[in-house]
C-alpha cells in the first residue's frame, strides 16, 4: 500500500494503520448528502429530463381538474425561478408521477448537484 495519511493526536502527528485508514474511507461511503430546501428551476428541469420524467411532469400537470390550480402551477413550472422542496404546487406534480418522499429527497439531491 502506498504511504498512509497521518492524523493529529495530542498535538503530534502520526501515520494512520491501515485499519484507521480503512474506516476513514468507510466513513465517506455512509455519507448521505443533505436534503436542499429548494434549488433552481434549472437544476430541477435538468433533474427531471435526466429520470426521464419530463412526459410524466407534463401529464401530471394536464391532469389537474381544477382549471385554476392547473393554470397556476403551468405558471409556476414554466416560469418560476425556484423550487421549494415543500411547495404545494411542486408536491402536486409530484403526486401525480407517485413520486414518494423519498423519491422528492433523491430528485432534489440530484438537482442541487447539476
């Protein structure tokens, strides 16, 4: 193995065993990455085409039987800025493609990251 990273006990530095290396690295593959609160209108729309789910997003939203919250949230995915992870009218379209928490969580994940 090549040279281990050292570590700071007490004010001195020593070279890591390779047990102490292992669970370092151990502990970034447990590391789950924050839910944002919300991301921008392009991040999400760049999330949604990559889970291929733009059909989906549209149909959701031509399915909405009230004229009026229809009209708003087609206002809100075609022209808002920003997408709150607890908006209704995001949780709305979501609904209609069964999207879980979980799933939200995942695709907000990802947004933040393009």
């Amino acid at each position: 193995m090549n040279a281990l990273p050292y570590i700071f006990e007490n004010g001195n530095a020593r070279q890591m065993t390779e047990d102490e290396y292992a669970d370092h690295l151990a502990s970034f593959a447990e590391y789950v990455p924050p839910v944002p609160s919300a991301v921008t209108m392009r991040q999400m729309r760049l999330a949604i085409i990559d889970v291929r789910k733009v059909t989906a997003v549209a149909d959701a939203i031509k399915t909405i039987a009230d004229s009026t919250e229809k009209a708003k949230i087609q206002v809100e995915w075609d022209y808002g800025t920003t997408v709150e992870r607890n908006a209704p009218w995001f949780l709305t379209i979501m609904e209609g493609i069964e999207y879980t928490d979980v799933d939200i969580d995942n695709l907000f994940v990802k947004a933040a990251s393009l």
